[in-house]
C-alpha cells in the first residue's frame, strides 16, 4: 500500500476506534484521497486505496445522510473495487453474483455508471477515477467499446459545468486509438485519434506529443498541418484563440480543395475545438462563419437534421449584433447535437 493511501488507512482507523467525527470531516481526508489515487499503480492493488476512499466517503454520509453525493462516490469506488478484487469489498455491501469479469466494455460500462451518479467534477479523486478506469479500458482497446467510449466522453465533457476532469480521460483514449489504428489500420480511428488528442492537449499541454504522434500516422509528411495542430496546443492562453482561427482556416481550405468527406470532419472538428477553446469573449466570425457552413454541408452529406439546425442557428447568431455566443442560442446543443460534438452526430464522432 502507498504512502498516501496508508496515511488514509491509518485516518479511518483511528476514526473506527474513536468515533471522531473531525477526523473525516477534516479537509485533510480528501486531499489524502486525491494524493492516494495519484499514487496509484495501475495494477490490481488499486483496489486497496479505492476501497479506502469508498470507506471514507460512506463514513461521511453516515455522518449525515442528508450527503447522498457522498454515497454516490462511495458506491462509484466500490463498483470499481468490485471488478478488481471483489474480496475487497466491504462484507456488508457482498452480493451473491459474481461481479463483472474484467475487460474493455466492463470498464466503459463503469465509466458510464460513475456518471450517472456522480460529477466527477464533485471531488478531485473522482476525477482521477475516471482517468483511471478510462486507461483500463484502453489497455487493449476494441473498435466497438472505444467508439462508445469516446462518444460518452465527449458528450460529458460538454455538458460538464466543470470539465477539467476532461483531458486526463480523453488523453489516454486518444493514445488507446493510436495503438487500436496500429493493430487494424482502419482510417477513421486514427482521425478520431486526432480529434480526441487535440481536445486533450487544448485542455492539458501534456498531451502534446501524443497528438504529434497521432499526426504523423494520420498525415505522414504534412508538416504544415501537423504545425498548426500543435501549434495551437502549445499557445498560451493570449495567443490561443488566433492559433486555432489558423488552424480553421487551414482545414477549411483542405477540405473545400478536396471535397473530401473526411477533410470536411477534420474541418468540422477543429470548428468545433476553436468555438469550446475560444480565449476572446466572443468567437471570431472566422471560425463560426465557416463552421456553420460546413455543418450545412455535413446535413448535405449525411442528412443529419441536426447539422443543418445548429448551422443555420450559427449564421443567425452572426446577424446579431453585439455578437452572441454562439452556444448561447443553441437550442439542440444540449441534446447532442453536431455543434455539441457529442454522440449525436456523425460530424463529431
């Protein structure tokens, strides 16, 4: 057991045998969770800390059970505890079935169940609970399970009101993709690989080489695609907004020289990105222009309503002055729709 996690250990412990309930209401106790999850590695002795955070957060909502937040992650804890090491399980919550066996759609399947109980957003160790669960599914990742995955992903983390959970899930699902385009060379995966990594990297610089990785399979040679993409990556916070409009406006121009269905998503994709990772207050009529033609050209593709109702509802946007952000007036963005880059569409996929 690490050393955070046993600092944790020794914290319920002491809380067992005195009945103290400062000891698990101290503020103490969460950053010695988050440190724990951090130390975490990766193998089946994971299960230990996750059982101890379980533990923690089912004190808590002993303590008051008014903190039904707090046996949610409990519950999240001990379902991850369940597919690992079942015997880890507190006796009490032992069921008479066997728990999931492991594998890429059970740990997908988990991803998901956190989240309809749970923000991961509530707790930093949540969050890095995901992360991990996420990087299990990955470990040998399957076509079917990973586009599932990344679809549920991207659909949360817009919907997040705090998505800084986001890049550390979507990071090594884009990595997972890389190895997947490797193992079966299927184009689209490396191209969801892309778009995965470049959400990823906007979000945490980390991800950068990843995604210079996942350009190189994607577009081997093109050093003027693989630049723009990194470069906006890389900018600061000042600078990022007019590194995305270049990149935009690269892709657009890709895509109107090719009229290639798949230069037409990678455009849509890097639309999409620019209008989420925007620094200015309101998007710059080059990106949202464009953007809303191209998704007019995707319903022409495809024939997906949706892409046609959130562009037309982009060009109207731009007739408003002052400008309105565009997601403001989005009525369909909550349901997944293409301008929502979530399951909804095949634009964003």
């Amino acid at each position: 057991m690490t050393d955070p996690a046993g600092a944790l250990a020794a914290r319920i412990e002491r809380f067992e045998q005195a009945a103290d309930p400062e000891l698990i209401w101290d503020p103490a106790a969460l950053s010695e969770a988050e440190q724990a999850m951090l130390a975490c590695s990766g193998d089946r002795s994971d299960a230990a800390t996750w059982r101890l955070i379980g533990m923690l957060h089912l004190a808590r909502y002993r303590l008051d059970p008014r903190t039904t937040r707090d046996a949610a992650v409990a519950g999240a804890f001990f379902a991850a505890v369940a597919v690992v090491d079942p015997g880890r399980l507190p006796e009490k919550l032992r069921g008479s079935h066997l728990p999931p066996g492991e594998s890429a759609g059970t740990w997908a399947g988990l991803v998901e169940e956190v989240f309809r109980h749970v923000d991961p957003g509530a707790y930093r160790h949540v969050g890095l609970l995901i992360h991990a669960l996420v990087r299990r599914a990955m470990a040998e990742p399957v076509a079917e399970v990973s586009e599932r995955l990344g679809e549920f992903l991207l659909q949360e983390s817009v919907r997040s009101s705090d998505p800084s959970w986001a890049p550390g899930a979507l990071g090594p699902l884009g990595a997972g993709l890389v190895r997947l385009y490797e193992a079966i060379g299927e184009r689209e995966i490396i191209d969801d690989a892309v778009h995965m990594l470049l959400r990823a990297a906007l979000g945490e610089p980390a991800y950068t080489p990843d995604l210079a990785a996942a350009l190189a399979l994607a577009a081997p040679g093109d050093e003027k695609l693989a630049a723009a993409y990194l470069a906006a990556a890389e900018s600061g916070e000042q600078d990022r907004s007019w590194a995305l409009l270049a990149l935009v406006e690269l892709t657009r121009s890709r895509a109107v020289a090719s009229w290639a269905d798949d230069d037409l998503l990678a455009f849509i994709r890097v639309g999409q990105c620019a209008l989420d990772f925007w620094h200015e207050r309101w998007a710059h009529p080059g990106v949202l222009a464009p953007y809303a033609s191209g998704l007019i050209e995707w319903y022409v593709v495809t024939g997906d309503e949706r892409s046609l109702e959130a562009g037309l509802e982009m060009l109207d946007a731009l007739r408003v002055t002052p400008p309105t952000r565009t997601y403001a007036t989005c009525r369909t963005r909550s349901s997944g729709c293409a301008c929502s880059a979530t399951a909804g569409c095949a634009a964003t996929r």
